[in-house]
C-alpha cells in the first residue's frame, strides 16, 4: 500500500504515468479509506490506464469488468457450468438410481432429488466473472469496471451491494464475502449520469484534457524518440483541434497515436500537406475531418499573422513548422 501521496507519485512515474497531485491525493485516500473511485472524463484521458497503473506500482492483479449495454448480473457475476453439471449427471446416473430406489411415487423421489441440490449446485460448477473473481482473490486486487455508464441503471444499482459491503448474495450459495476488499476503480465517458446512490459509495474524480504542458511532457514519457520540435507541433494542433465542436475530440491516445505514427514516418517536423494525410489518426469522424481541415488552414493564416509571412514570402507548408 502507499504510505504518502508523494510515494504515489513516484511509483507512477516508474510505471509511465504522470500522476497530478489530485489523482495522487484520491488514489492515496482510496487505497487508505477503501473506498472505490469513480473516475470520469472525456474519452481518451488515461482513466482506464490509471487503473492498469495502480495495479502494477502495487503488484496486484488487475480484474477488469468491460460495460456495455445489456450486461447482466450473470455475465459480470457468475454463470453455472450446465455442461459440467450433465457430464456429472451422466456419470453418476447408477449413484441417482440408488438414491432412488424405494421411493413411493413421484412427489418422494422429487424430494430425495432435492436434498442433493447443494451437490449440484456448489463452488465446483460455477464459472465465475470478474466480480466473483474479485470477491475470491486470495490477495487483494484491483477491479476495474470500465465504463459502468455503458451498463444499464438496473446493473448499476446491483453493483451498490459489492460497493457498499464488498459482498454478493448468489441465490444458490448465498452471501459471498470478499477475502480481501479490492481496490475499486469505475470509470465513465459520461454517457449517461450516475445515481447519487453510486457517487455517495466512491471518491470522485474527473480527468480532463490536459494542458500544453501537461500532454507536451505525456509525449516525451511515453515517446521519447520522437522529436521535440515534432512534439511541440502535433500538441499546437491537437490542442488547437480540441476548441472545435466535433463528434470526437481527440484524446491523449490519438495524440499519442499521431506522434508515434509520424515518428514511423522519420517526420522531424510538421507540414500542412503531412499533417493532412495523417489526420485520420486523430479524427475519427469525416465531418470531423472537414472540420479540422478548415480549422488548420485558419492555424496557418493565425501563425502567418503572427510571424509576418506575407512580408518575408513563407509558404503555407513552412508555417507548421
């Protein structure tokens, strides 16, 4: 466990992830009071690798649960192995026979049947999912529950119980009681907005775009052999990209994405004709794209302004760089 926010920091750091203070200061008091955290923020922030992150400065297992619309209890909780069940059946049919055997009418044998259930259904043939994984971990882990506001509000409520007692109640079994209380983390897109009933269980954070700097220092962390004029280029225009009203803004991922893509391509430093065949790694959308293809060919008449291109003669490849 973390004895101080300064020590979150650093074990971060080792593990290429620039940690704020206010993360740092939320994992710490997390980890301290156990309570989980509800992470939100746009996509493509680095809220699902925050928790890949705690997971390896601690050397826990990281257990991830993937929302999506739909997802039931038993895909996230449990499932009986109704094939290993009948395999049994089938192997132990002479067994059943003498179970059987005397009993006077249907409603008898029914009876006899049923006082064998917990033989049936026990530990041994259930298939478990990443919650009951989390809840039977013989050393504490991390659970990530990745994007719970894909998940309807039904499985949103199920999860108050696990939240709340680090406990789940399975019908045929029982309550189930985490041998060591996990280390929650729930992250949001912000699709849809949480239940106060959710919110009151975890510590909140949210995670947004991070500055020039910030994304400028994410670069040179994560890809060192790229170019610092490169570098500085491609977060002028993401950044610049990020004031336009499009469908999907692009991330610290794409930047990520585009830097390394332009690094493939040995670019050591930006131009317009460059940066036009590779903006489908950041822009996902085509009205997107159009979007930011007007926006940089503003950039460019910006930075001729700014420089004075029209009195020295620079053309409109050279005012990327």
């Amino acid at each position: 466990m973390f004895s101080s926010i300064d020590e979150v920091i650093e074990r971060f750091a080792k593990n290429n992830y620039i940690a704020s203070r206010r993360i740092a200061t939320v994992i710490y008091l997390a980890s301290s009071l156990k309570k989980p955290i509800l992470v939100e923020g746009p996509a493509g922030v680095g809220k699902t690798d925050l928790a890949k992150v705690l997971a390896a400065s601690l050397g826990h297992e990281l257990i991830r649960l993937q929302c999506y619309e739909g997802l039931d209890e038993g895909k996230a909780l449990y499932e009986w192995e109704y094939a290993k069940q009948l395999l049994y059946t089938q192997i132990l049919k002479d067994k059943i026979s003498e179970v059987l055997t005397g009993a006077k009418g249907l409603a008898e044998a029914v009876d006899r049947i049923a006082r064998e259930d917990e033989v049936f259904f026990s530990e041994r043939f259930v298939l478990p999912r990443p919650l009951l994984k989390a809840i039977h971990s013989e050393n504490q882990c991390v659970l990530l529950v990745d994007e719970i506001d894909k998940a309807d509000a039904e499985f949103e409520a199920f999860l108050l119980e696990l939240l709340s007692d680090f406990q789940i109640s399975v019908p045929e079994l029982g309550t189930l009681t985490a041998k060591h209380i996990p280390l929650v983390i729930l992250t949001s897109n912000n699709a849809r907005e949480m239940s106060d009933a959710l919110k009151r269980r975890c510590l909140h954070l949210y995670i947004d775009f991070p500055d020039r700097k910030q994304e400028l220092a994410i670069i040179r962390l994560k890809v060192p052999e790229a170019a610092d004029k490169l570098a500085e280029e491609v977060v002028a225009v993401v950044q610049s990209l990020r004031k336009l009203d499009l469908k999907k803004t692009p991330g610290i991922s794409e930047t990520l994405d585009w830097v390394k893509a332009l690094t493939l391509l040995n670019v050591q430093k930006l131009d317009d004709e460059l940066v036009n065949e590779t903006l489908d790694t950041i822009v996902k959308y085509e009205g997107d794209v159009r979007k930011a293809q007007e926006e940089l060919k503003d950039y460019v008449r910006r930075v001729r302004a700014r420089r004075g291109a029209d009195a020295t003669g620079s053309s409109d490849k050279d005012l990327l760089n």
